[in-house]
C-alpha cells in the first residue's frame, strides 16, 4: 500500500503529465494540501522529489515551477535514450543473459506475436501493446543490474508528456502517429534485439537498441512539425 507521501507524488505528477499544472505553473504548498486534503509535509516532500525527477524548477524565495520543455529537450531525451538503452543492452550481451531472463524476454516476444495476430487494432490491442512495450524495455534495463540506469529512463520517459498532451501514448494523434504497421516494426526491432542478446552480440545489438529508438524519436519529430505547429 502506498504511504501518503508515496500518494500524492503520484497524484501530482500526473496533473503535471496531463498539462492540469502546465509549464510555468507555481505550485503552493498550501494551496495543493487543501486541495489533495493533506498536510503540508508530504506536499513539501512530493514537490522535493518531482523537483529531483526534472518536472519541476525550485527558485529560492519563489519555490516550485512546473518546468518548460520545448521540442528539441524531448528529440535530445530520445538520444540520450537510444544512449542509454543501447549501453544496457551491449552490457547485457557481453555479461550474458541467464534461463530465466531468456525465458522472460522469449515470453515477451510471444504476447507480442499473440498481439499482431490479431487483424484487428482496436483499443484492447493498443492497449495490451503499449503494456508489453513498456515492460520490454524495463525488463532491459532490469536485465543490465545498473541501479542508475533506471531513474533516469523513468524522467527521460515523461518529457513527451510535458512539452504535449497529444504525445500521451492514449491520445488519438499519438495512435494516429503509431499505426499498428509501425508498431509491428517495433515488434519485429525487440525480436531482433533479443535475437543479439542471446547470441551474445554486445556492439550489434547496441546499434540496434540505438537505431530502434532513433526511429521512434524521427517518427515523433515528423509528426510535430508536420502539425503545423512547430
């Protein structure tokens, strides 16, 4: 069961997500503990700890402010991302992988093999792919034993949601942008990956790790500029 601190972390965080705190927005702590029905202290230390996952900007005197995020800062997250991830991935190929993590990465390939079965792309279907995707890349960084690693995708990972609502992963222009076609790519680069990892491909599969990532980051930058917004 989450504490209450643990509570209104997550509620917060997810208004700032969903754009309800957007960028610039000062978040007073006696305003958020009436609002979320609290005391001040788990408000003070939930605006500590988004303050240290980058969602928000502590200025001496004035306290916390919702932070800005333009374009460029998510395309630089995605390459600090295909970085990262590509170094998880060469580790774990060098170190090798155990039964139980071939296993694990074997049934993963599987549900997504069930998932693209299906002729159909309905809700149930983006949804059980969004599920799987995020799992297999965590299950890599899980699977690289780096403690560091993981806090840093976690903040990498909500920069789309800051800088536009529409990049949520259940928003109709994100679902217009990953069309199941390009989602079965996607699918098909995990295979591969998990392919060079059992073989033990440490520089191979960083490059794919990487390039699988760069795909997704041009798809993401072309979509935005070709709203007419950018």
């Amino acid at each position: 069961m989450k504490t209450v601190t643990e509570q209104v972390i997550s509620e917060i965080r997810e208004r700032i997500l969903d754009g309800k705190y957007g960028p610039g927005a000062h978040l007073h702590e006696a305003t958020l503990a009436a609002d979320l029905g609290v005391s001040r202290t788990p408000i003070r230390d939930a605006l500590r700890v988004l303050g240290n996952e980058d969602l928000l900007v502590y200025y001496p005197n004035r306290g916390y402010i919702v932070r800005s995020v333009e374009l460029h800062d998510v395309l630089d997250a995605y390459d600090v991302r295909g970085t990262l991830e590509g170094l998880a991935c060469r580790v774990i190929a060098e170190r090798g992988l155990t039964e139980a993590q071939r296993e694990g990465f074997a049934e993963l390939i599987e549900r997504g093999d069930t998932i693209f079965a299906s002729p159909s792309w309905g809700q149930e279907e983006q949804s059980a792919w969004r599920a799987l995707n995020s799992e297999f890349h965590y299950a890599l960084l899980t699977a690289s034993n780096n403690r560091h690693l993981e806090p840093i995708m976690r903040q990498i990972r909500f920069f789309p949601r800051i800088f536009d609502s529409r990049l949520d992963p259940q928003s109709e222009f994100f679902q217009n942008v990953h069309t199941r076609e390009q989602r079965v790519r996607s699918h098909h680069d995990h295979m591969h990956i998990v392919e060079a990892l059992i073989r033990g491909e440490g520089a191979r599969v960083e490059a794919l790790m990487r390039e699988h990532v760069y795909a997704n980051r041009e798809l993401l930058r072309r979509a935005m500029e070709g709203s007419g917004t950018f």
